[in-house]
C-alpha cells in the first residue's frame, strides 16, 4: 500500500482544508469520496470516484491509503467502521500541515488531521481520528481520546482530558487539569473552568450543562 497517494472521504468543508495539506506535503490525491454526490462531480478539481461502499475495490485499484475527511466525530467513526469491515486491512492516513508545531514526545494517532498554525505541546496524546483544527492548540500532557476534536482557535491548557467523540467549538478555552467525559460538546466562544461528564452540553462564560445530548447528536 503506498502512504504516499491518497483517497479522501468526504468532500465538503473539511475535505477542501485536508486537499489543502496534502497537496503542501506532496501527497497524491486520486479522489474523494461522498454518499450524497454523483460520480464525477468535482471538489477542488477531484473527482468524486463512488460512495464509501465502493472503497474496497478503489484502494484496491490504486493501492493507497484513507483519510476520512468528515467533521461530525460520530459520523467519522461510524465511517471508519464500515470501512475496516469493507477492507480489514486499510491504512489510514494522517493529515499534518507544514505550519502546524509538534512538540517533544507527542503520541499522534492513525488518522489525525493537525491544520494551519495548530500547536501540540510536549507529551501530548493525540488519539487515532483527533481533528485539531487552524490555530488550535492543546498544551502539554492534553490527552485527546479517539474521535475528538478542537475547532478553529481553541486553547486547551495543560494535563486537559478529552473524551471520545467529544467536541470543543470554535474559539472555547479549556483551563488546565479538566476532564471531558465522551461525547460532549462545549459550546463557541465558552469559557470551561471544572470538569464536563459524559453526553452533555456546555457553554458559557464560565461554561454551564445546558442540556444532555446522546452519543450521534449533530452539533456541526
């Protein structure tokens, strides 16, 4: 399998900035890939090539590797799901802008996408399918849990805990030594100061539960 060239799945706003670094990085893209498209149709001049059932036979074909380009984290692993039932042995690519800062003994998993002007500071984890998004930054000894991500502009203070398909909205601030449970959301522009426990939403200045969600709930 060549890590080298790449099929990218989806092809809407998340896609377009992931195109956008592996073109800096000299990755070959052979397409993308969307349920809700027709063949053909283009995405920064990508064609669409199929529908994520049909990705078994186009890694076959083209002998590359995946990135799931989908912003929802619950609907990123459901994706990723299917697909490891389709081709149990795919490989998945992760997505590091040139500008983005990694700092000493930082863990990255398979399938992490760090965009322009991210920063992860020294022994950081970054667990398999994290989205870190342009001019985030998580500091040292965050551990982000399988599926998580940070939006554009957060700033996640020291030894923070993310849960799995947890999502930190657009410009939020984390204080150091907090835990967010799994598959919570905390809200734009908030402000966390305590802990934040499973299947919640929080937002505000200081953030505040303002109600529960369930695992799947749409928040993008």
């Amino acid at each position: 399998m060549n890590e080298r060239k790449v099929l990218v799945v989806g092809s809407s706003g998340h896609a377009k900035v992931i195109i956008d670094i592996f073109e800096r990085t000299n990755i070959e893209i052979i397409g993308v890939i969307d349920d809700y498209r027709n063949k053909n149709e283009k995405t920064l001049g990508y064609s669409v090539l199929g529908k994520v059932q049909d990705v078994a036979e186009i890694i076959e074909k083209f002998k590359c590797s995946v990135f799931i380009a989908i912003g929802d984290n619950y609907g990123r692993q459901l994706v990723m799901k299917k697909i490891k039932t389709l081709n149990s042995n795919v490989i998945f690519s992760s997505a590091i802008h040139p500008s983005a800062l990694i700092g000493k003994n930082v863990s990255l998993g398979e399938g992490v996408a760090l965009m322009a002007g991210s920063i992860v500071n020294a022994d950081a984890k970054i667990g398999d399918f994290a989205f870190i998004n342009t001019n985030a930054s998580a500091d040292h000894d965050v551990e982000m849990s399988n599926f998580s991500s940070l939006a554009p502009g957060v700033t996640v203070g020291g030894n923070v805990k993310i849960g799995e398909c947890s999502a930190i909205s657009i410009g939020a601030t984390l204080k150091e030594n907090i835990v967010i449970g799994s598959h919570s959301v905390i809200g734009a522009g908030s402000l966390l100061m305590k802990n934040c426990p499973d299947n919640v939403v929080m937002y505000g200045v200081p953030a505040i539960i303002v109600r529960d969600r369930k695992a799947g709930d749409k928040y993008v």
